[in-house]
C-alpha cells in the first residue's frame, strides 16, 4: 500500500511501527514532518542504555543509519541519518548499580531524510533518476496547453488540452540527462477531489549511472538555485521523487527538512529572465550551472538562502551579502596582487627575515597576516567586478560605479568593526534598503554571466522588467555614498 503523497510544504504526521534492520522488535510511533523539522517520536527505544547514575543513562548507540518503519496502514518507510535528541529511561529506583543496562521508556529522534514507500537494506543504496517539482516552471516556460471555445454566450467553455512536447537535454560535463516533462490532471481525480484541471511541468535528472540519495539532493538545491536566480526571487522545490526504475513505474516520495520558505505564485512578468531568454543556450547555461567552481556555488548559495530567511534588521541583510560578495572575488586574477608564484618566493623572504628568539605567538601572528597580505582589498575586488559590465548595464544597477562602491564598502566596514573615522558617510535607512537591492542584482547578473548568459540578453530582459524599472525611478533619487553617523551626544 502506497502512503499519501504530500508536498515539501505541508506538515504531516505518519503513525505506524519502527524498527532497526536484522531486529525483530518494533516500537510503536510517528513520524512528524513540517519544512524545517524531521523528527521521530517513540514510546520506548530502538536500543538500550547503560546505567551511570540513578539520574543518567546513555544508549548504547546514539546514531542509527538506517530505520525501517511500517504505517498503520502497511506502508513501507525508510528513514535515514537519525540520532537521539531526548530519551527516558525505565529506570524507578535509586537502588540501581552503575553499568547495568535498562530499556528506553520514551525517545525523540532526528532524521535526515524519510523515503516513503520503499524499504532500503542500505544507506548508500542507488536510484535511476529524480523527478523535481518546482512551482510556476510551466509559467517561466511559457507554455499554455489549454485552447478554449466559449459558447452560448458564455454559458459553456470547451477545452482542449494538448501535452507540451519532453524536452530533452544531455549534460555531457556532468553525465546526466535532464529532461522537462508535463502532466495534466482532469477535474474531480483523483475521485472526489477538486473540479478543477490542473497542468504541471516537472524537472527530471537521469544520471548515467544509478545515485545515492545525497547525490539527487545536491541536484535537486543546484536547479532550484539556477532558477531561483532566473526567476529573480524566492524559490524552493514542491516536491521530490526518486525512482529505483528509470522508466519511472515506482516513484517514491522523499522528505527533508529545510529553511522555511514563503513565496506568492509567480507569473510571467514575474520573472527576471523567462525561458525564451536563454532557450538558445539552456543547455550550456546548465552545463556551466553544475560546473560552476566552489566559490560561485557558495556565492549563490548565500545569495539565495539571505533572501529565502532575510533577517528582520536591515543590517542582517546587508552583510550576508558583502560575505558574497568576499567568496566570489576571492579566485580569478583580480583576487591577487602577486602571481602565485611571486608571493611564495616574497613571502619566503619575509619569514626568513624574522629575528631568532621572537615569541611562537607573536611568529604565528605574524605568519597568519602575512597569508592575507596578498589579498586585494574589497574596494578593488568590487570594482573589478562592476568593470566586467559595460557601462550601460551598469546603469541598472547603480548610478555611479565608484560612489556605489565606496558607499558599499564603507558601510561594510563600520558595521563589521564599528569604528569610523569622523564625518565618514556610510548608508543608512533608505539608501541602505536600496543598496542591498541593487548589490543583489550586481550578484544575481554576475552568476548568470559568469554561466554563459550573454550581457546583452541580461541587460534587455532587466530593462523590460516591470518592478525593477519601478524600483529604479526610486534609487535613482536616493545617495549612493551614505550620510554622516550621528554622534550619539547629538541624538
């Protein structure tokens, strides 16, 4: 029997039987899943604990690989990377020696992952491929399925539903083939359910050979986060199966918990860049995506997860973004004065000049600043950064390049030491609202160029972007370098 499918956005509670592999004990529980929380409840333990004081026991073991569970209605359900958060022990007297073993009356576990109609006999264990459901991807594609016919003056509407055609992808870099594939749903099905159609377009990742699950899950953030960056704003996926078949007859439902994410429908003029912008170069848009370098990927990743749980203080969003900033100019050549090459040789000199008989602190402190010494500074990395655009395209993000800069890299500095010399600007309310707006701009259009979008296909969709052509008749009127810090003794 297959349990209910439910979305990452629901919260759920499956009841049933739980039991470690190659144990024949089950202990009666549930499972309760919401989007930022997986745990598991138990009336009793999945092992026993040792004795160390009438006060204190200590399971055996804490960690446990892999869980087998059984719904009350005999589904299977798999449960991976759990440990004990809380648990009590049957322990009813203080008369109880230290190292003697008693059962578990109650526990709380934490899990990682829960696979829902399947029993895996191995943490690692394989699949053929994943299916990702991400909200408004049909919308972002553009696609329209429905043709209507209204008659009677109203009174009747025929439709006619025609199934977009797969497209299909082969991602030769990374081995896998990506494939986007529609179903529609008639009114009332399954049986009871609500009169309307629905049409859903899903992203499917085939790897050339079969993948363990973490390997579906950085694939799975790596596509929502290209397009949370294209789509221009909050994003996280609905839902997500896996399948052991790769014709995809046995699809299995997997959870995990996730930062929280509140976001409306998006619709066409939504997007900051629709399907038909990089339609000509998806698939090298994707090919570089995946195999983007370390920095650009924790970059984005900041990017995204600043937006997803923005902080409710102002300043809590501006930093994030300048740490950003920081992994993403921190490789290339504007990242270094010194080739290299030159640096270990100057930086070989410099050590071997030290005097004998300093202290090991004071040499360690040393040798540690001297690791950054080779580092351009901020202002100079984010210039270079700004310089990669025309100047055309940098008038959608900025007014002036070197007062945006400076205003930016200023504010970073006081509110990172806290220290600021007299009469030095740093932004402030309004001009700190919009340059954490235009800063993640700069960021989102150098991800997508830097992924092989071309800056004449980003500069044109921005400039036809309805909210972003608002906000910048607003920013446009606001200080770029900031106002002065008040002096406390003047507030």
């Amino acid at each position: 029997m297959r349990n209910k499918v439910h979305s990452q956005f629901d919260r759920f509670t499956i009841r049933g039987h739980w039991w470690l592999p190659n144990d024949t004990s089950k202990v009666a529980g549930d499972i309760r899943y919401t989007e930022e929380d997986l745990s598991l409840r138990l009336f009793g333990g999945l092992n026993e604990a040792r004795v160390e004081s009438p006060f204190r026991t200590i399971p055996f073991s804490t960690e446990f690989p892999l869980i087998l569970g059984e719904t009350l209605e005999g589904a299977p359900v798999t449960l991976l990377k759990s440990f004990y958060t809380k648990w009590r022990s049957n322990i009813r007297s203080l008369n109880v020696r230290p190292g003697a073993v008693t059962s578990i009356r109650s526990s709380r576990l934490n899990c990682a992952f829960l696979l829902n109609g399947i029993h895996l006999s191995t943490p690692v264990e394989t699949f053929a491929k994943s299916r990702i459901e991400i909200p408004s991807l049909e919308d972002w594609l553009g696609e329209n399925p429905f043709q209507a016919e209204v008659g009677d003056g109203g009174k009747t509407i025929r439709l006619e539903y025609t199934r977009p055609d797969i497209r299909e992808y082969k991602i030769e870099a990374t081995s896998i083939r990506l494939g986007m594939t529609s179903a529609g749903k008639p009114p009332a099905v399954p049986l009871g359910g609500s009169p309307k159609i629905e049409h859903h377009t899903y992203i499917e990742v085939a790897p050339q050979e079969p993948k363990p699950i973490d390997w579906f899950i950085r694939m799975e953030a790596a596509f929502t986060g290209m397009l949370a960056i294209l789509y221009g704003g909050r994003l996280a996926s609905r839902r997500i199966m896996l399948f052991k078949d790769p014709n995809g007859s046995d699809q299995l439902s997997l959870y995990y918990p996730r930062h929280g994410v509140k976001f409306k429908p998006y619709e066409q003029m939504d997007f900051l860049l629709r399907f038909e912008h990089v339609r000509p170069t998806f698939e090298a848009l994707v090919a570089n995506w995946l195999g983007a370098s370390d920095a650009s990927t924790r970059a984005a990743r900041i990017v995204l997860s600043n937006e997803r749980k923005p902080s409710r203080f102002i300043e809590g969003r501006f930093l994030p973004l300048m740490q950003a900033v920081e992994t993403l100019t921190n490789e290339g050549p504007t990242s270094s004065i010194l080739s290299p090459h030159e640096y270990e040789s100057v930086k070989k000199q410099l050590l071997q000049a030290l005097p004998e008989g300093l202290p090991d602190e004071f040499v360690l402190s040393i040798k540690q600043s001297i690791g950054h010494s080779n580092g351009r500074a901020l202002r100079h990395k984010l210039l270079a950064m700004a310089r990669n655009f025309e100047d055309e395209t940098c008038k959608l993000f900025c007014i002036d390049r070197n007062a945006f800069i400076k205003g930016i890299v200023d504010t970073r500095n006081y509110l990172a030491h806290y220290s600021n010399p007299k009469d030095r600007k740093i932004l402030q309310g309004i001009e700190l609202h919009w340059a954490i707006q235009k800063l993640s701009l700069m960021l989102r259009l150098t991800l997508l160029k830097s992924a092989g979008i071309p800056e004449a296909t980003l500069r044109s969709a921005i400039k036809s972007h309805h909210r972003l052509s608002k906000e910048r008749r607003a920013w446009e009127k606001v200080s770029e370098e900031g106002t002065v810090v008040a002096d406390l003794d003047e507030i």
